[in-house]
C-alpha cells in the first residue's frame, strides 16, 4: 500500500461523511423521513441502492471461491435466485408499496388480529433485529478481515480495528442521515465498486494474454473441474458437480424467499414513490445484479487460477481475488479497487444498521415501550438504535467461525420464512399464532441443528450420509428442506388450533394489499367486499417469464461473449432486448390500467 492509496481511502471516507452531515436535516424530520425517506425514492436510485447493499465485500470473494473450487457453472448459488427476482418485479413489489406499512414487520398486525398478532410483531422484531441483521452484519465483516490481511497487508492485530474503523464511518453516516444517506451513498458506491471490478478484470485478461489466450489456458487445467468452461448447471455427486440436496434448495426453495422481497429489499419498495416506481426498481436490480456486475468478478476469479495457481495450504480459494489486486493494480489503481471493496461493504453495512434499526424502533419501541412521543424523539433513538445494531453485528463477527457458517446459516432460515411468506400472503386461514409458532421453531431448529449438530446421527442412520449434515456444504439443501417441513407443519397445527383472524382485518388487508383473487375469493363472498386486483395472475406468470427470459439472456449472452461463442451471445443478447422492451411496455400497460381504475 502507497502513500497515495492510502489517500484515496481517506478521501472517500471523509465523502461518506459529508453525505451524511449534507442528509442530518432532512432525515430528522420523523421517523418516515428517517426510515424510507419520506416515501420518496424513484426507481432507479432505488434499484440501485438494492443492488449496492445486495452487492457486499464478500460477493467478490465468494465468486472467486466457487469459480476456483467447482468452475463458472457453480455460480449458479448466485444466479438462481434470479427466479424470485423477476416474479418480484410483477408482483412481491407492488403488494408491499400498496400496503404503505412502514416496515414489512408492521404488516403482521396488518394481516392478522390479536393479542398473538402483537406477540408476533415484537418476536419478529426482535428476532430480526438482534439476531439475523447481525448475523448478516457478521459475515460480511468477516470479509473485510479477509480484504485487510490480503490486500492491505495489514498484521494480524490491526484486522479486527480496521474493520471497526470502516464500520465506525458507516455507522456515523448512517445515524446522521438515516436512509436518505444510505441510498446516495449507495449511488456513489455502487459506481465506485463496478468501475473498479471492471478495471480489475480488464487488466487481469490482459496479463493472461487476452480472452483467446485465457479460454485456452483454462481448457488445458486437467485438475480443475470447470475447464469446459460450461454456464449450465452441472447436478450430481462427482468433482465440481451441484449435488441434488442443493439443486432443490437453490432451485426449490431459496429464490421464493427472494421473489417475496422482504428485509432490507421492502425497505427500499416502501420508500419508492409509487407502486410502479418499485416495480422499476426491481425490475434494475434483477437485471444489473444476476446478469451483469457478477461477470467482472468471474473474469477475475478465471484469470486467477492461471496467474496464482497455488495459494498454499490450507489458505481459501476466497483470497485469490485481493491478492489479484495486490498482484496486478499499480498504485492508485490499488486504492481505486480497495475502496471499491470499502464502499460495497460500507453499503451493505449501513443498510443493515438502517434497517435493523428501523424494526428497533418502529416495531419494538414505539410499538411497545414508548408511544405518543415527538417525531424529533423516535429520530433521537433512531440514531442510537443504528448504533447499537453496529455493536450487536461486532459481536457476531467475533463469535463467527467464517463466513460460510453464518451464510449457511443464514440460508436455512431464509428457506423456511420462504414458505411460511407465502402462506401469509395466500392461505386466509394462516394466523398469527401460526406463523408465531413456526418462527420461534426456525431460530430453535437452526440453532439445533447448524450450531448443535443434533440431526448429524439421524442422518447418517436414515439416509446413509457419510458427512454430518450441520456441516456438510453438499447437504445445505437438506438442511433448508428440512426447515421448510417443520416451519410448515408448525405453521399448520397451531393455526388450526387457535381461532380465525377477525374478519375486520381480513378486510383492511385485503383492501390495502388487493392480491389475487384465485385464493380470496371465498372469503371476499363471506366478508362482502369486491376489489380490483392488483394482478392478473396469468398475466403476472407471462410477464414473469418474459423477464426471466430477459435476465437469463443477458447473462447468457455476456457469458458466451466472454467466453468464446460469440455467436451464441449475440442471439441471446438479441432476445435480451426483446423480452426486456415487451417486460417494460407491459409493466407500464399494468399502471396505466391501475390509474383508469382509480378514477
């Protein structure tokens, strides 16, 4: 690191903050300016701060883990949550903007009635907001001691403080500007961080010879299981190979608890002007995020195993992609590309703190503790709450074996809230006490199981597992499988066994969220309501495929460019821009139609 890298770093932390001192007024108006920026946000700047927080420090170097252990079919982790993505844009998006909730917490005593709906709101709150936010918040910092001790060549006493420092800017940001900081930080960020990954590729082709001599070279790598250099999924049990547990995790379960756009994804939809406006801001990150940004780092993660063959033993294939950096950037490029990896973990991070902070706040302490305060006293304790969400992250970090624990982790519970946010939506019976019980059951089956390994012995004597499944990153599916029967089963007996939400909130829901008709339909006759739907639900399954087949050809056709078929790419890149053109005019046909409907 140079004196002049150095500087650079510095410089775009003392950016970060004058952002967020520019932003302190007008965030600290009330909690909504605080929290989702007074409903405010056009599409684009909201997707693009979807895909800034979307994008963390550890994207780049998990990438490079799998490309470097399995081969590029392997990313197939990263782009199957695509499918939930685009069924986003024409439907999850809009139901969350027309329920005008102030977090997607708040939406539970929207849906549901009751002592057991209030119970439900502050155990989700609470769950969310001290355990999994910072469970996110924890991994991603364990990127960033990976980026330290590679990169910046920083001893082993200094990663720990170093990562403190890049948290402490963020969260000083954070709690001056609330989300208005978050989002034009993200801007400059998510500029910054693709610039800087696309100079790093580039430069990385170059130094291999160019994209000619990069195919030939990787073809030639007998030992290395991806040197057909395919793009399609490879399903099965030998070297490199996505085994059939994780094909149905990925591809069964974990992208509908993408398309349901939850978190920190409903934060940035609520604060979108519009139903349309989210609806655009989807649509931006489900084409930049899965089909375009992620190619730069496989370029990199390619180009590495020519250039650092070896790493050393026992050393994660995960580190290849600074020492990329530290091998190929002259000065001042060097900077340029650690401060692109600063600005995607400081995008993420402050989304975390802004959004945890926002459950503290709206769903626990106004909700529960202190209400009928002054607007300028929930921002007050806004700003503390972002601070204490910083210190609860750090103290998983610490606790944290790696990252692929707490994202493994993180997985099996995003499968079982996968089915359980469908059934809130879509089944009328679903209750709070239901969903109550099913999500006390997750955070205990998780912990059981992934940190007490207690289905490890079951497993090897049912299924003839040779590995323990708490472990075992083959058996993830199994593991988010299994969470998804028990969370349902729960869901199912206790909802059966405790009375029906009353019928006066059934109404308020439905008249706010307008979902479809095919599973409502009884209970509208029984209620004696009618409302326009907000979706057709043929028309929203056609106009999800043609975005999928959008964002599936521009990753296809970016792909086969790069990697030699040229031919192949310029087809898909020609059906990339017909399905997005008949996407976008149909997205615009839906809200002209929504707008005559309301007059």
């Amino acid at each position: 690191m140079h004196v002049i890298d150095w500087a650079i770093i510095l410089g775009y932390f003392l950016m970060t903050l004058g952002v967020g001192i520019y932003f302190t007024r007008k965030a600290g108006k009330d909690i909504d300016s605080f929290f989702v920026s007074n409903r405010s946000l056009p599409w684009y700047l909201s997707g693009i701060s979807l895909i800034a927080t979307s994008f963390a420090s550890d994207t780049p170097l998990w990438i490079t883990d799998l490309v470097r252990t399995y081969g590029v079919h392997y990313v197939w982790q990263y782009w199957a949550p695509a499918l939930g993505g685009t069924l986003a844009v024409v439907l999850f998006a809009r139901l969350w903007r027309r329920t005008g909730v102030l977090t997607d917490i708040e939406l539970l005593e929207v849906r549901y009635s009751g002592k057991w709906a209030a119970a439900l709101r502050f155990w989700t709150a609470f769950a969310t907001a001290l355990l999994f936010c910072p469970l996110i918040i924890g991994w991603v910092s364990k990127a960033m001691e990976t980026i330290t001790r590679e990169a910046m060549g920083l001893p082993e006493d200094f990663r720990a403080w170093t990562t403190a420092l890049v948290i402490a800017v963020a969260l000083l940001s954070c709690m001056l500007s609330g989300l208005w900081g978050v989002v034009y930080t993200d801007l400059a960020q998510f500029l910054l961080a693709t610039f800087g990954t696309i100079v790093l590729a580039a430069i990385s082709v170059q130094e291999v010879g160019g994209l000619g001599a990069m195919i030939d070279k990787l073809q030639g790598i007998e030992s290395w299981g991806g040197a057909d250099l395919s793009l399609l999924p490879q399903v099965g049990s030998g070297p490199g190979q996505m085994s059939g547990w994780n094909f149905i995790g990925y591809f069964g379960i974990l992208w509908i608890h993408v398309a349901q756009s939850g978190g920190f994804q409903s934060q940035r939809l609520l604060a979108s002007k519009d139903p349309r406006h989210a609806s655009f801001a989807m649509l931006t990150l489900s084409v930049l995020y899965y089909a375009v940004i992620c190619w730069p780092w496989i370029i990199v993660a390619l180009c590495s195993l020519i250039l650092l063959p070896e790493l050393g033993e026992g050393v994660e294939q995960a580190t290849a992609y600074p020492r990329m950096i530290v091998t190929l950037l002259p000065v001042g490029l060097k900077g340029l590309l650690l401060v692109a990896l600063l600005s995607a973990f400081m995008s993420t991070i402050s989304t975390m703190l802004n959004w945890g902070s926002s459950y503290l706040i709206n769903d626990l302490y106004k909700r529960f503790l202190v209400r009928d305060k002054s607007a300028h006293h929930y921002v007050t304790m806004g700003r503390w709450a972002t601070f204490f969400m910083a210190a609860a992250g750090g103290v998983i970090s610490y606790l944290g074996d790696s990252i692929l624990q707490l994202v493994f982790i993180a997985f099996v519970l995003w499968g079982g809230f996968a089915v359980i946010g469908v059934m809130r939506w879509y089944w009328p019976r679903m209750n709070a006490l239901g969903e109550l019980a099913s999500s006390v059951g997750a955070y205990t089956l998780s912990a059981l199981m992934t940190l007490g390994g207690v289905f490890d012995a079951p497993g090897r004597k049912l299924f003839g597992w040779e590995t323990d499944l708490s472990t075992d990153p083959d058996l993830l599916g199994a593991r988010m499988l299994l969470m998804v029967l028990v969370m349902v089963v729960l869901a199912v007996v206790f909802t059966f066994c405790s009375s029906r939400t009353s019928d006066e909130k059934l109404k308020e829901f439905l008249l706010r969220a307008r979902p479809f008709h095919l599973f409502w339909r009884s209970t509208m006759e029984r209620l004696g309501i009618q409302y326009e739907e907000g979706e057709h639900i043929g028309r929203t399954l056609v106009s999800w495929i043609l975005i999928l087949v959008s964002v599936y050809g521009l990753l296809f056709g970016i792909g086969k460019l790069l990697l030699g078929s040229w031919w192949v790419g310029v087809i898909c890149l020609v059906v990339f821009i017909v399905a997005l053109k008949v996407s976008v005019n149909r997205i615009n046909q839906d809200f002209q139609r929504d707008s005559m409907a309301d007059a």
